[in-house]
C-alpha cells in the first residue's frame, strides 16, 4: 500500500509543480482555472467539483502537547463510500483559515487532491482507503506518555534536593553545582545547561534539548526568568529550568 501512495506521490509531484493556487468565495483556481469548490465552518470542510457535487469532506485537527509541540492531522472522508481516514502530513503556509490550510496543503504539499484537471478522485480513495489509523487516538496516548515522564522528570529533580534560582544558578545546599545561562542571536534563544566545572552537558533551542550524550527531548519553554530581570528574586524553579535539569538527571548526570 505504500508503494502505491509512493507512486502517486510522484505522478502528482511531478504533475503539478509550480501550481499557483487562489481562493475566492469558496472557488479553487489553479493557474487560474476553475477546478473545485470548497465550503464549510469549525474546521470541517466539504470539497465538490465545479458541477458542485461534493467529494470529500477534510477536516483540520490540532492538538496542543503537554510538552509544548502541536499535532496537526486531517480527516478525510470519501463521500462516495463514506470511507474515512486521519491524514498527517505537513501543512502548507502560514494562514490561519483552515479553509487555505486545507487547500494549500492537498494542492501544493506532499498529497495534491487539488490540480489542474479538478479533484484527483484516485488519490482521495487511496489516502482514505489505505493506511488507516485514529489519530485522535494516538495522539491521547501520546499526551499521557509525555505527561508520565513529565512527572518522572519532576520527580527525579524532587528528590535530587537542588533548586535553581532566578539567575540559573543550580544550588544544593545553598553550593552551586550548575548553572543555566540564556543566549540570543538573530532572534534565535538558547539555553545552555552547564555543570559545576562550567562546562556544557545540554543545549536547548527551538523547542529541542540536546544533551551532549545524544539525547534528546522536547521541552516547552513556559518562562524565562534570566530574560525578565522585574521577576529575578520571584521566580524560583522555574519549570522550564526544572524540567532541563530534570531531563539531564534522568539521563545519569549529577549535579
């Protein structure tokens, strides 16, 4: 099954390169053509071809992480059998209108529904018809291992007796053993986690900490109390830094 995705993939890469897509009262034009017709609200979308049959109705879903990432799929169903199936792949743009989202993705993304001949009908029975999966699903099982080791994370920082204060010092016993300190350049953050030597064992940015043993983990920055000197002496343990050293001691580094 998936070589038969793989394969449509490339026909309708190949096929629509270039496509320049436009959205007007409910109208899909590619390269100024006329080829399909989208309506709907909160999320759900019925698409139809320009005699206005609907096809397919495709709904945009995101869910936030408790981690601080996002999970986006869409769910689509074939109206000429009611077949339906979850859809993850990247979207495409920056709009906000799930109405663009979904049509800028299925025209110009890694599955074009969308092109210059209207809806491509073989492709929409195979997306619904093979690799089936509940992602709503998934994604709840997903939340309730990131929240388990969260909660591992917190635990492990607990019992490890440290504390951080407001300028990233790591203390044990009012010694400090580490140290978090905060870059920018370009608009670009990043926090470094250092240890008593002051030499760095993690280096988080772009929602990603990476320690120097490999590892990796997502870690949502909530705060960040070395850019925000009005809270310095408020802002003890921080979640963000807790859940940094946090990670760090689970991965067998001590402080």
């Amino acid at each position: 099954m998936k070589k038969i995705l793989l394969s449509l993939f490339i026909v309708c890469s190949i096929y629509s390169f270039g496509q320049d897509v436009d959205i007007k009262k409910g109208k899909i034009s590619i390269n100024k053509k006329e080829v399909a017709t989208i309506d709907g609200k909160k999320k759900v979308y019925t698409i139809a071809n320009i005699d206005n049959v609907p096809v397919a109705t495709i709904k945009w879903n995101f869910e936030f992480m408790p981690d601080g990432s996002k999970s986006y799929w869409f769910t689509i169903t074939d109206l000429s059998t009611n077949d339906v199936n979850d859809v993850v792949t990247e979207g495409v743009g920056n709009s906000i209108s799930p109405e663009k989202i979904i049509v800028e993705t299925f025209s110009k993304g890694e599955y074009k529904i969308f092109n210059e001949n209207g809806i491509d009908k073989d492709l929409l029975k195979t997306l619904v018809a093979t690799n089936k999966r509940n992602r709503a699903e998934e994604v709840s099982n997903e939340k309730e291992k990131i929240e388990i080791n969260l909660s591992e994370v917190k635990s492990l920082f607990d019992n490890s007796k440290l504390s951080i204060d407001s300028s990233g010092s790591v203390l044990k016993e009012s010694k400090k053993v580490g140290k978090i300190t905060f870059t920018t350049f370009i608009n670009e953050k990043s926090y470094e986690l250092l240890n008593s030597e002051g030499i760095e064992i993690g280096k988080w940015k772009n929602g990603i900490f990476t320690l120097n043993n490999g590892s990796t983990y997502k870690v949502e920055e909530t705060n960040n109390p070395l850019n925000s000197p009005m809270v310095n002496g408020k802002d003890k343990n921080s979640k963000f830094f807790v859940n940094l050293v946090g990670f760090a001691l689970k991965e067998g580094y001590s402080f």
